[in-house]
C-alpha cells in the first residue's frame, strides 16, 4: 500500500525522532514508506526493510538500494498440502 503524505509524513517525523535509531520495515512494496522512513533518518541510523515480493522490492531496490543505511531482506514462504493445521508444512519459495 502506497502511503499518504500524512502517514509519509508521521514516518518520517518518527525517524527524526529516533537519532541513530534500528528501523524494521515489514512490507518494502515499491519502497515509497521506505523512502520516507530514510527521509527523517539520519546517517547513523539503520533500516532493515523486509518484503516478500521480489518484483517490487526489486523497483524499491533500483531506486533507493545504493543507500547504505538500508538493509533489504526478502522472506518468502509458501504453505504445502494444509489438509489440517497440524499438517501444514513450509517451504521457501524459488
């Protein structure tokens, strides 16, 4: 989900609040809250931004990855013959 000027805005006071702050990002997207979030950082500050969507991370990627605060992970899981919920079995995706 896109974020709004407003929530862009919060995320980026947020960040300006925490100097030298960890930042955990779940959902990069296309990286637009990723951007705001980098926005209010300063430079000692860290974001892990986590996605499960290679092609947009890609695109968030290809426009913010050369900054070096940002630590992008992708986590992808897929769930395999879930008759029941004890037998629901994960695997990574390929």
């Amino acid at each position: 989900m896109v974020s709004e000027p407003l929530v862009g805005s919060l995320l980026k006071t947020l960040a300006a609040s925490k100097p030298a702050g960890s930042f955990l990002e779940l959902g990069t997207g296309t990286g637009v809250s990723t951007a705001w979030l980098l926005s209010g950082m300063n430079s000692d500050a860290t974001l892990v931004s986590v996605g499960n969507d290679g092609a947009l991370m890609a695109i968030a990627q290809h426009h913010l990855g050369q900054n070096p605060r940002v630590l992008w992970r992708y986590y992808c899981h897929k769930i395999v013959k879930a008759a029941t919920l004890q037998e629901i079995t994960v695997t990574g995706c390929s």
